[in-house]
C-alpha cells in the first residue's frame, strides 16, 4: 500500500514524528500537506459523516480503507510494518509506552505557549505563559529528559537508543523532541544536553542516518517556525 500522511501544511507540527519513520524506512507515501488542497482536504475527513472511525485532529495516516488518528496509535500501526519496532508483543508495548511519554511531552511543550488552551492566542496568554515556561524549564525538561536518559542508560547493549539494539521509531521522535527544544530553548537545552550527553549522541545519530539526512536536506522538510508546536519566544526567559 501507499501510505497517506494527511497533517496540516507549513508546519512540522505532529505529523512530523510519522514522516521521519516513513522517510527513515524509505517507505512510499503521499504527504497531503504538499497539495494546494490539503486543508480542505483535511477537513473532509475531520467533518465527514460516512467515515467510520473519524479521527479527530490531524496527524491521521491513510493505509488503504483503514483511516488512523493519533500519532502514538499510527506509529504503533507503522512500526511492525517499517521495521522500527521490537518484533515481540512486549517490545511492542514497551515502545508504545515511550511514545506515548513523548506524545505527553510534547503537550506539555506546547503548553507552555499556550497554557490557557489553544484557542487564544499567545499574545493573550503571555503573562500565564512567562510563569508556565519557568516552571517547564526548571521542573519538567530536566524530568522528562532524565527519564529518557534513564531508559537509554538502562538499555545496556541497545548501542545508545532507547529500545532493544536497533533503532525503533521512540528513538526518531526523541531525536526530533530533542531537536524542537534546542529551537525553542536554546540555553536551557544546551545545559541539559551538556549534563545528559547520552541523549546529546542520540540526537546527533539519529539526523546523521543517511535518509534522515537526505530527508533534512530536502525541501519536504519545513524549517521550524513560531506557529508550530517548538516556539521560539525569547520572552519567556530563555
Ligand atoms: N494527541 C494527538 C494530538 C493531535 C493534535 O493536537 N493535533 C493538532 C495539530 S498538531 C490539531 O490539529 N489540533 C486541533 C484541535 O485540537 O482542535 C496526537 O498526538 O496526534
């Protein structure tokens, strides 16, 4: 089957976790958001009445007749097929584990922004989101990134990565958590990857993969911008 990727346009955003284990697998797919049409297009299934398991915001993957929502859930569907999960039923859940730990890290980096909820704008949160970005970079970067470190650190033989001893899909994503931060918080994470350089490795390793780099280099690759999930505001103390 030729996969389609349906993720709004202009930025990386959720969908960006799925297509670096799309291009990391070298797997043919359709991006959506590279068509003219592609909110519209979006929209159909959002509001569609005759679509049976309707997802409800984007990124969803379409795999033939199957429709599926949520990144953690396409990545779970994507990861057996790609190569970039554990073959067993236990490693399996073990990397959806860690997704799911990254997908709410990712909430709460967009929350920082947008800790009044995501229907105003941050023009209109920012005192709110001033307070909520010095609590994130003093508590809850260094404890998600610890527990990353942890897991990398426990997984002896897993040749630096989070699971196993090949790479799996946690590790593409953390890369690109990882990444996201360094744009976002550039002091902050440079410290935190000074004192954590197993994850710094990680990084590096991921981007030098020779299709993840090809990928990067390319023009489907958006660069990271401020309407997007990592957001640059020097204002919020960073
Ligand atoms: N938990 C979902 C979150 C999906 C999500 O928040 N999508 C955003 C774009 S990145 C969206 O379009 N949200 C619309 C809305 O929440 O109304 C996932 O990981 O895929």
């Amino acid at each position: 089957v030729i996969y389609e990727l349906y993720y709004w346009p202009e930025i990386q955003g959720r969908g960006e976790y799925v297509r670096l284990a799309l291009e990391e697998a070298g797997a043919q797919y359709v991006d959506i958001a590279l068509r003219p049409d592609a909110v519209a297009e979006i929209r159909t299934y959002l509001e569609g009445t005759d679509i049976e398991h309707p997802p409800f915001a984007p990124p969803f993957l379409k795999a033939g007749k199957q429709v599926i929502g949520q990144t953690s859930n396409i990545l779970l569907f994507l990861g057996g097929k790609l190569g970039l999960a554990p073959r067993d039923a236990a490693g399996r859940l073990w990397a959806h584990q860690l997704q799911l730990t990254l997908a709410d890290f990712i909430d709460e980096i967009h929350d920082v922004h947008h800790p009044l909820g995501p229907t105003l704008y941050f023009e209109d949160q920012k005192s709110e989101s001033k307070k909520r970005a010095s609590e994130f970079l003093a508590s809850r970067l260094p404890k998600y990134l610890d527990y990353f470190d942890h897991v990398v650190e426990r997984n002896r033989g897993g040749r630096g990565g989070l699971v196993g001893s090949t790479l799996t899909y946690p590790d593409l994503s953390l890369a690109q958590v990882i990444a996201g931060l360094e744009y976002a918080f550039p002091r902050s994470t440079q410290k935190a990857l000074r004192a954590r350089p197993r994850l710094a490795a990680l990084r590096s390793r991921v981007f030098a993969r020779p299709r993840i780099k090809r990928y990067c280099a390319s023009p489907r690759r958006l660069a990271f911008n401020n309407d997007d999930v990592f957001r640059r505001y020097p204002e919020l103390g960073d």
